[in-house]
C-alpha cells in the first residue's frame, strides 16, 4: 500500500453519496484502498459496493480522528 493520503475535506458520511461511480472508484483508489474492498474481484464492482466501501471508509476515519481527540 502507499504512503497515506490526505482524506478529502469536502466528503464526509453526509456527501459521500453525491460521488458518481467512477468518483467513489477514483477515490478509492487515491486511497489505495480499492484492493482491500474488492480483492480481484471486479464483478461486484457497482455503485451501491463502492459507496458501502467508502462510507466505511470515512466512518473509520471519524472514528480514528475521535480516538485521538
């Protein structure tokens, strides 16, 4: 996996669902994290995954910048 990138300041839990498909996939992917959600497997590759992987995502983002508060 890459080096960390810095989440975007305008996509939260509340807006993630106004990214397009290839949005949430851009996204994804910028984190590097698309691997982790869809290990090969492209099939399963729509836009109701994508968004479930990235609000999960950003909910462990809050979660982990709660943590350190």
């Amino acid at each position: 996996m890459s080096a960390m990138v810095e989440p975007r300041a305008d996509l939260n839990v509340r807006t993630v669902h106004t990214l397009t498909t290839y949005d949430l996939r851009q996204e994804l992917n910028r984190r590097g994290e698309f691997e982790r959600f869809f290990p090969g497997d492209d099939a399963r590759c729509n836009y109701d995954t994508l968004l479930q992987a990235m609000t999960k995502l950003l909910m462990e983002d809050a979660d982990s910048a709660a943590q350190l508060a």
